[in-house]
C-alpha cells in the first residue's frame, strides 16, 4: 500500500470512529409520542358534544396541549358553524388525494386547529387498499402536530358511529340527565362492550341542574355498565345547564372564549385538566396514534 493510501485509510478510520464516538455521546432524539386520538359521541344527539369538543379543545390548547379538532359529523357537520369559520377545505379533499393534509386544517381560535369532514366517511369506503394506505400515510403526519386529536361524531348507535368508536383509543360519552339520553348512552356502551371490554369510556354528563344530580347520573352508569356489561367507566366530569351556552352558540362563538367566567367555562377546564393528568397518568399515549386509529377505521367500515 502506498503511504497516501495509507494515509487515506487512516483519514477514514478516524471519521468512522468520530462518527461512532458521536453517535453514542449525542443526547437522544426526544421521543414524541403519537396523538392521543380522543372520540366524543352520544347516544342521544343534541346532547352538547360538539360544544364540549370545542371549548374542551380550547381548555387543553390553552394548557398547553396541540390539539386539532376532526369534525367527523358528516352528516351535519357543524364545528364549522360554532366557530363561526367557514372552511376552504374538507377532509373530501384529502380523501381524493386533491389536497394534503397540511391544507385542509383550518386556524380555529386559542391556537387550535379543525378539519372539516365534508361527506367524507362514504367515499372511504369506496377507496381501493391502495388509496385508504395513501390516504392513511398522509393523514399519519398528523401524530407529528398533535398532541390530542378530538374526533367529534354524529350522535346514535349507527355503525359509523360506532366505528370511530371502536377505533379510538379513548371515547368521551356524553349524556345529559333525561332518562331518554341515559339509556341511548347505556345502549351506545353495550355496543361498544360487545366489540371490545378493554376500551376507556370516560363519561360526561352535561346540562344537569346540579353537581349532585350529575354525580347520581355518573354512579348510576358506573354501577350499571360494571354489572351488567362487564365494562369499567371513568366518571370525566360533568357540565352543569348554563344559559351561556346557548347564548355563545347564538353569537356563534364558544362559550369558554366569550364567557369565559361562566359555570360551563369552569365545568369544562376541570374536565380539561382531569384529561391531562389521566393521560400522563396511563399508557393512553402508547398507542399507535393516528395511523393506529384509521387503519381500525377502515377495518372496521369495510366489515
Ligand atoms: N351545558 C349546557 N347548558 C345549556 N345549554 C346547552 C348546554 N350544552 C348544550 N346546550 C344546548 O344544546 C344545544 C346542542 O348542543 P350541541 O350542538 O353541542 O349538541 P350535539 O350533541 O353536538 O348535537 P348533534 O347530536 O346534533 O351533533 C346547544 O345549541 C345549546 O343550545
Ligand atoms: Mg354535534
């Protein structure tokens, strides 16, 4: 070997080793963890999800939290018109490759983000393997901007309903006081218990006249679903009938930005804060994030 070449080799030996020595001295990359992809449905519709996704979107954004909203009410749609913002682009979008995902969120107030969903969840069953794995993949960067995704839902027991149900990994069932919504919400968790026991359902109960009457309607369900169903509820709080409400919604604007002293303001940060403790409490954030929650999604609508 010549001594150039010689030289040559030392060069490289010495960058390989430098490389190695960096390699183990360099800090670790922080790991981020996947979103936490939480579900709001009911049993009964008109019980107060969309206004809970909100303002509890709002809550969690001002604690710090990146959250972006997915409005997955496709038949009515109407995160949009609480946040009185007209959308340029919806889910539809992405779903048909037109747009990517970065394009289709919209700015909502305090920092949060939405997507509308358009009439989307029709044609995601119409796509082929191909697509949905595309539609997936673009839809997975949003593990990397989100800290919690909020997935608001039409109201029922309909299988698409239950669908997002089933696919995320944390489910806020809402319900108010009246008997009706109760056993709309008591069905909704025996269909959930049928397909999977270990699911977390955190209950709300909104619009009740006191917190007793909340916590009466909070143990009721616990005990019912523990005995009967074999299912573990986690009482999340509850939202006491404040006429704040339905003024904001008027002014289309959300209740916790423009009354933000009100009773439903203070009911919704404590839920906002027992969902932060809970989720650094437990393993909610070891899952598979977005990708995890879509790929269950098409699985279970092409069922
Ligand atoms: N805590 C509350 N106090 C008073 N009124 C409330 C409260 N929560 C909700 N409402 C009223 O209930 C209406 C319905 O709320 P919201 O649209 O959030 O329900 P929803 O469950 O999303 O309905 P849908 O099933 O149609 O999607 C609101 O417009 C408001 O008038
Ligand atoms: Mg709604």
């Amino acid at each position: 070997m010549t001594d150039q070449a010689e030289k040559l080799r030392q060069v490289i030996d010495n960058l390989k080793l430098k490389q190695a020595v960096n390699r183990v001295l360099a800090p670790a990359a922080p790991v981020k963890r996947n979103a936490r992809v939480i579900t709001v449905t009911s049993g009964k519709g008109g019980v107060g999800k969309t206004n809970i996704t909100i303002n509890l979107a709002i809550a969690l954004s001002e604690q710090g939290q990146r959250v972006i909203i997915l409005d997955a009410d496709f038949g009515l749609a109407n995160i949009d018109v609480l946040f009185g913002i007209v959308p340029q682009y919806t889910l539809l979008d992405v779903i048909k490759n037109k747009k990517n995902i970065l394009e289709v969120l919209t700015e909502g107030p305090r920092n949060t983000k939405f997507i509308s969903g358009g009439s989307g969840v029709e044609d995601l069953v119409k796509l082929d393997r191909q697509q949905i794995a595309r539609f997936v993949e673009n839809m997975s960067l949003l593990d990397k901007l989100a800290d919690i995704i909020i997935v608001d839902t039409g109201a029922g027991l309909s299988e698409n309903v239950m669908s997002f149900v089933a696919a995320a990994d944390e489910v806020l069932l809402v319900t108010t006081p009246e008997p009706t919504s109760i056993t709309d919400a008591y069905a909704l968790i025996k269909m959930v218990s049928n397909r999977d026991r270990t699911k977390t359902i955190r209950v709300i109960v909104n619009r009740s006249e006191s917190s007793s009457e909340a916590n009466d309607v909070l143990n009721k369900l616990v005990l019912v679903a523990d005995r009967f169903l074999g299912i573990k509820l986690e009482p999340a709080g509850y939202i006491l009938h404040d006429e704040s409400v339905v003024k904001a919604v008027k002014q289309q604007q959300p209740f916790s930005i423009v009354y933000p002293k009100s009773q439903a303001a203070r009911n919704i940060r404590e839920i906002s804060d027992k969902l932060i403790q809970r989720g650094d409490s437990n393993q909610q954030n070891r899952n598979n994030g977005v990708r995890g929650f879509l790929s269950r999604l098409v699985g279970f609508m092409k069922v």
